[in-house]
C-alpha cells in the first residue's frame, strides 16, 4: 500500500524554466512533509520542508506547495539548473515519526 | 560537522551468506534510522532506534534481519541469511532527537547485491 506516490518517473526540463514535481499521498495522518534530493552513489539530502498547517513555503529557487484538501504537494525550481539534475523524493511524517517515502522522479536539466 | 558514515559502500556475497552493515551516526544525534532502498524506488523504513532503545521495528523482516545500536552511538544491520530480494541499497539515518518532525541526514549507502 503505496501511501506516498510519485506518478511521474522522470522529467525533462530546459535550463532556466520551471521544473516542477508532484507528490500525492494517501494518509490523512500526515502532518509533516519534506522533499529530499538525491545525487548518484549519495544519500539523499533535505531540501525543503512543510508542516500540514501551511500551504506554501519557499527557500530561494524551491518552493513546495501544499493543497491538504487534495492531498498533493508539488516541488517548484525556479529557475532549473542542470546542478539540479537528480532524483527527488517526496516524503512525510505521520503520529508515530516514521518517514514514508514516495518512489522518486528523476529530473533531468537540459542546458 | 562530519556526516553519517556507513561502511562498506559495496557488498556482494552469494544467497544464504551473512552480511553485516555498519553505521557511525552524526555526533550528539539521539535518533538512528535503517532504510532499504530496492532499485527505482523510494528508502523503506527498517527500523528506528531512540539512543539504544527500539522505537518501530514494525517493517523489519526479523526471521533473517536483526539491528543493534551499543551504548546508543554506531549501529550494525545485519542479515543472515540473505536472500536475492535482499539486494538493495541499505542507507543509515539520524536526527537530533526523536519526536521532533524535522531532517533527517542520510549516510551514503551500502550497496548489497546478493547473487
């Protein structure tokens, strides 16, 4: 029972648009949720977060959006980089403090 | 500030053998994670660690995984005896303490290919 969803395996972008990414989850306990970025033969590294009280937050060319209501939240890089290059993951906390990780898009900047 | 370490990076052995992984978590860090990540999807939970205490082991597969965290700072996974589906890459996590919703920091990575 995939909780955490990432429906879109990869994604192309050209240098200097928008990439955006999307995150769908299931589980109304969810109240924390963070994206994480991971480079090849790495561990995955924290990029932003978002308490479920919130429905926007932003650090610098990363913006995550939350729509509670719908149960989705999207990563917004502006503008794409080829450094941005990697796979994300979407992530988020229930009660019980167990990160739940949704299975990853491979994005992918063209310069 | 130095990061998770994990050794080995890479590990193959042949199905039935015993493997064990090891995990140096970030200095003052109460909280210790082990996730399996299968290739092409997202680190599943393994099992969770306050100091040396469990905290969720709920995903742990423990007729041939077990885990222990000794005097609350490294941390060993092992699997005996492994089987194919256990290839994976095996990552090592901490955070500050438990209950606070915020980062994790992830260790590179031990990558199991049984064969």
């Amino acid at each position: 029972d995939q909780q955490v969803k990432q429906n879109s395996p990869s994604l192309s972008v050209q240098e200097g648009r928008i990439s955006i990414l999307n995150c769908d989850y299931t589980n109304s306990m969810f109240d924390y949720f963070l994206w994480y970025k991971k480079y090849p033969a790495e561990g995955p590294t924290f990029l932003i977060s978002i308490s479920s009280i919130k429905d926007k937050n932003e650090d610098g060319r990363f913006t995550v959006f939350l729509n509670k209501s719908a149960k989705h939240l999207s990563l917004h890089i502006v503008p794409s980089q080829p450094g941005d290059s990697a796979v994300y993951f979407c992530a988020a906390y229930n009660a019980g403090n167990m990160l739940t990780f949704g299975g990853g898009t491979r994005l992918m900047v063209k310069p | 500030e130095a990061g998770v370490a994990q050794s080995p990076r890479y590990k193959i052995i042949e199905k039935r053998q015993s493997v064990a992984f090891w995990c140096n978590p970030i200095s003052g860090h109460a909280t210790l994670y082990w996730y399996q990540q299968i290739l092409g999807q997202g680190p599943k939970l393994l099992i969770q660690f306050q100091n040396n205490g469990v905290v969720d082991d709920s995903q742990l597969p423990k007729d041939r995984f077990s885990a222990e965290r000794l005097k609350g700072v490294d941390s060993t996974l092992k699997i005996q005896p492994a089987k194919l589906e256990d290839s994976a890459v095996y990552l090592c996590a901490s955070s500050l303490d438990y209950g606070e919703l915020g980062e994790q920091f992830f260790g590179p990575g031990t990558r199991l290919t049984v064969l």
